[in-house]
C-alpha cells in the first residue's frame, strides 16, 4: 500500500474501477482499489471518489494526480500515515461499500 505523509496530510494511491453497481473500497494484496458507480467522463468518477473518500476517512480529500487514470493519488488533509494504515486496516476486515443514492 503506497501512503506517503507530507505536511498537509497523507497522500494514498488507489486504483480506480469504474461503473461499478455500487461504491465500495477494498485493500486487495497490497493495494486500494476503488470501486465507483460513475463513469469516467467529465470529472464525475474524480468527484465520487473524492466525495465518498471524504466521508470514510472523516476529513477533506483532494485529487492530487491521476486525473485522467485509473491509478490515482488523493491528498487525505490533515491525517498521518499511521492514521490512515487504522483506516485502512478495517475496510481490510471487511469491504466498504456505499449505495449511490447516499
């Protein structure tokens, strides 16, 4: 899993799969995918993901490369690394999923 902490926070990649039948995000081997309902068209995949990121890890998310691909990096505002590994550690459990219609 790729966390890099910075002074603003901690920056996760993730592997994005999208046009899924619902969000989830799951830590398979050693990474983060994201599974996300929109389509990659017009930013709306980058703002679910961002949107839903948010309210998982409890604090602002910004897009920080990736705009354009699958594999994508997001600056989690405010965390630090080992914050983010206890985040992380229990969506490993079990996978979390979100309806669209949250």
């Amino acid at each position: 899993m790729k966390l890099t902490e910075t002074k603003e926070g901690t920056v996760i990649e993730v592997y994005v799969k999208p046009g899924s039948q619902k969000f989830e995000v799951t830590v398979e081997g050693d990474e983060v995918v994201v599974r996300c309902t929109e389509e990659p068209e017009k930013g709306k995949a980058n703002r679910e993901i961002v949107k839903h990121l948010a309210k998982l890890f409890h604090a602002p998310v910004d897009l920080v490369s990736g705009t354009t691909s699958r594999q994508k990096r997001l600056l989690l505002h405010g965390l630090t690394k080992s914050e983010t590994e206890k985040a992380l550690a229990g969506i490993d459990k079990s996978a979390v999923g979100h309806s669209s219609s949250q």
